[in-house]
C-alpha cells in the first residue's frame, strides 16, 4: 500500500459520517419519546410546528408562511418543507391556503387542533430539551455553540471551496534567496515599483532591483521567495 495513505487522518472523514448517525440516532429516539407518551408526532416535524406555532395572531397576509419563507427561517431545504406540511396537513396540524388572487402563493398555518396539541405537547418538550442539554454536555458545555459556528462557517465559505484554498497553500513552498533567483526579484517588484514612482527610478532603486543580494543581503537582510509548484 502507498506510504501516502498512513498520512491520512481517517477520524476526520469519518466525523461526517457521525454527524449523520448521531443525527438519525436522535430522531429515531426522539420519534419513540412522543410514541410512549400517546402523541403521534414526529421529531423531524418540530421545526416547521414550532415556527408555524409562534406566528402572531389572528393571522393576517403579512405573517402567513409560505414554504420559501419556512425553509430561510429554519435552514433547510424547501423540498423538506414541503414534504413536513404535507404530513403535517394530512394529521390536520397545518393547513395549506391558496392566495384568493395569487394562485401560485400558497399560505401556512397551525390549526386550531395543532395549537392544542402544543399545549399538551409543551411538558414533553421541557423534559426533551433538558435530557439533550444533558446528553450535549457529554461532549462539551460548549457544543450548541461549537455547532452553530461550524454550520455559519460552512454557509459562509462551503467544504469544497475551504478545499481549494488548502490545495492551493499546499502547492507553494517559502525559499531562501538564491542567484538563480535574482532576475526574478526585478521580475516581481521592478513594474510595482515602477508604477508606484510613476515610472521614474532613482539610482539606488534601480541598483536594489538589480542587485538584490548586495543592497539587503549584504547588510544583514533576508531575502525570501513563494514558489508555486
């Protein structure tokens, strides 16, 4: 087997796969806690309930949600959405309204049935919110925080682009100063500087550009160069 490979950390390829065990293992659990306790609810429902539940009352146009706007708030896709309101329509949780003069808009609320299921619900959820506290701490005080930092991070610059950046520093190399070298130090700062005196050099400029070595090694300087390879 090729050397390379000992040079794999293993542990961080298998982290995602964690990620997504631990996250099926709690839904699965957390599916059972509402089933021994009488409620036919899902975990995977609490998110858009919760959010549909919190929409001010009575509700008007303006605070109605649609799918788009469920799946900005909560984070996740609008074919997610879409299929949680089915389910939850379909147990008479939510209703679905079509816009009296926009066909293609289509508005979601809690139903009455929902809202009282909520509060029946309210005590389960407490409890539920308290055990995961406990069962987070396992792993650090600071895991919800760790969490949200490393979710904005991958909002903000995703795993495939961090990639390129690693691949691209992992492909230069710093170097000493070396004759071999010497043109390239005019190559690289004879046109800034020339742009940057428009065009004019003094005598000790034009001297440093050419003879790098004797104006800073000489006395003492380093000279250091970033190869891409």
């Amino acid at each position: 087997m090729d050397n390379s490979i000992e040079q794999l950390k293993l542990g961080y390829f298998y982290g995602a796969t964690q990620f997504r065990r631990i996250s099926d293992k709690l839904q699965i659990d957390g599916d059972k806690i509402y089933k021994e306790n009488g409620f036919n609810f899902k975990t995977s429902w609490f998110p858009v309930f919760f959010t549909l539940l919190y929409i001010p009352e009575p509700a008007t146009t303006e605070v109605k949600m649609t799918v788009l706007n469920l799946a900005e708030s909560i984070g996740v896709s609008h074919i997610t959405i879409k299929n949680i309101v089915r389910e939850l329509e379909k147990e008479n949780l939510a209703k679905i309204e079509i816009h009296p003069t926009d066909k293609r808009s289509k508005h979601i609320t809690i139903t009455e049935e929902g809202r009282q299921l909520a509060d029946k619900l309210l005590k389960i959820w407490i409890a539920y919110a308290d055990t995961l506290e406990n069962l987070f701490n396992v792993g650090s005080p600071d895991l919800l925080n760790i969490l949200d930092r490393l979710e904005r991070r991958l909002h903000k610059n995703p795993i495939n682009q961090q990639f390129q950046k690693l691949e691209t520093l992992q492909t230069i190399s710093i170097v000493d100063y070396k004759p071999s070298l010497k043109k390239s130090f005019y190559d690289l700062s004879g046109k800034w500087l020339l742009e940057l005196l428009n065009g004019s050099l003094d005598e000790e400029d034009n001297f440093t550009l050419h003879h790098p070595d004797q104006a800073y090694l000489l006395s003492g300087g380093f000279i250091f160069y970033a190869l891409y390879n």
